[in-house]
C-alpha cells in the first residue's frame, strides 16, 4: 500500500511539472515574434505533444495506480496505442527541429524555401500521419499492445515473444536512431553555428560579444541536455528497468521516457531566457497608472 501511494505521488507530480512547464513554454512561444516562423510550428508541436504525454499519465494511468478500475485497465491498450503515438510524434519534432536548425546553418541559401511556415505544418502533418498509422499497425494490428500493468503500475509492452521482437525493432531500435541522429546533427549545428559567428566577428574586427557566447551556450545545453534526457529515458525502459528488483525503481526507470518529455518544458525555459522574460509581467510605470487613473475620472 505505501508503495503504491509512492508511486502514484511521483507520477502526480512529475507530469504535473510537466504539464505546466510545457504550457509556460507553448504560452512563450504564442507570444514571441520570433517564434512566428517554422521553428516555432515545430516548437508548439513538440511541447503539445510533451502537454499530452504527460496529461495521459496524470489523469489516467494516476488514477489507475491507486486503484484497479476494472474498465481503465480493460481498455487501457486503446490509451497506450494513442499516448506512444504522440511520444513518437514528439521524438520525430525532435528530428524536424534538429534538421530546421542544419539547414539555417549549413544551407541558409534554400531555408526559406526548403521550411515556409506552410511547408514547415505540411512535414508537421505528415509526422501526425505517419506516427499514427505506424502505431496502429504494429501496437494494435499486430496485437503487440502498450497497456497498463499493475505489477509495474505503468503503461508497458506485453511479454510475448512476438511483441518483444516487434517492440525491439520498431520501437527501441527504430527511436534509438532518431535519437542518436537528431543529438548529432544538433552538435554539428552548434559547432557550425558557432564558428560562423566567430569567423564574422574576426573579420570584422570585432570581438564576440559575452551575449552571442552566452546564446551559444544556451543553444549547446539545451541540445545536450533535452537529446540526453531522451535517449536515457529510452535506454531506461529495455537495458535497466527489467533488471531492477525494486518495484518503485522499476517503475522510475520503466516510465522515465515520459518522465523526461515532461521535463523537457524545464530544459527549454532554463536554456532560453528571452523565453523566460516574455512570460513575467509586466510592470506599469507609475506614470502610466496615474494616466489611467486620471481617464478613469474623466
């Protein structure tokens, strides 16, 4: 029983965190002018998807760890089918986001023709598309289901031998790659990135400025940190969790690939601070309040 309890109090506050940070970041975005562009098509894309993940788990499988609600679990494979294929959904806005930034750093001549806003939502759809109907051949079709488990009170693959075949090809292998190569391509941007904005300083004469090197910082944690969080959350669930003998550490481990997605709102806020200044209110001048209030009078 106390175990339970346990378990069920990290994963409310876990997607709970997530939830709002991933609704600081979507709100940052809406009200950025910057992010009116493709990269901030992919970005609202990205933490929606993180949004949804983490509601899945705080409103279903929450309830779920609590108590044996014979209905939720009957059906809970319909609830897993649907939360994987957002989560692949968010793996691939990853890939999209990492292949945006390459192709302003490396092929700036075609990137305003290769990702307009309207072709930039067109690849968004087609992830949409793709993800789903991948999902629902192999986790449902095929009958290799993501239901819940209640010895490992999270969502999890059943142990067949045809899902595990399945689930280690399209799923761990398959997620692996992305990953490993949207976290490259990212390092090779930033040290792209960077090395551009010093070969234009030098030449102008100049010296690179302690805001552009703090940017570029910014741009290395938060490609190192969201691409590690990932992978490890991934690594997490097939290389340690099934050889963890602690049911709540299993569970820690068999649901860190949610648990990162959820965090990934906090990565972005901490790495980005122009992010973070759009979302503080703002303060009325004096001057401003006596105006008002003056009006008010009239």
């Amino acid at each position: 029983m106390q175990q339970k309890i346990i378990v069920a109090l990290i994963t409310f506050l876990v997607t709970s965190f997530g939830i709002v940070s991933n609704s600081l970041v979507f709100i940052a975005t809406r009200k950025m002018s910057s992010m009116n562009s493709s990269f901030g098509v992919i970005t609202k894309n990205q933490v929606t998807c993180n949004f949804i993940v983490s509601s899945v788990y705080l409103f279903y499988i929450s309830p779920l760890q609590i108590s044996n609600i014979k209905l939720m679990l009957d059906y809970s494979h319909f609830i897993g089918v649907f939360d994987i294929t957002v989560y692949e959904n968010s793996n691939l806005s990853h890939f999209l986001i990492a292949s945006n930034r390459f192709c302003a750093v490396f092929l700036p001549f075609y990137y305003d023709n290769v990702f307009t806003i309207f072709s930039t939502k067109v690849y968004r759809n087609v992830i949409w598309v793709t993800a789903t109907v991948w999902c629902i051949v192999f986790y449902e079709v095929v009958e290799c289901h993501l239901a819940y488990n209640v010895e490992a009170w999270s969502l999890v693959f059943l142990d067949t031998e045809v899902g595990a075949k399945v689930t280690w090809y399209t799923d761990f292998t398959l997620n692996t790659f992305f990953v490993v190569l949207t976290f490259t391509t990212n390092l090779l941007t930033a040290f792209k990135a960077g090395r551009n904005s010093r070969m234009m300083t030098n030449a102008a004469g100049l010296q690179t400025s302690k805001l552009q090197k703090q940017r570029e910082l910014n741009f290395l944690k938060q490609t190192f940190f969201t691409g590690l969080s990932v992978l490890f959350g991934h690594v997490a669930y097939y290389l340690i969790a099934p050889f963890v003998s602690n049911s709540v550490l299993m569970f820690c481990f068999g649901s860190l690939y949610v648990f990162m997605h959820c965090v990934e709102g906090a990565i972005i806020l901490a790495s980005n601070p122009e992010m973070r200044s759009v979302l503080k209110p703002r303060k009325t001048s004096p001057s401003t309040s006596a105006n008002v209030i003056l009006i008010i009078r009239k």
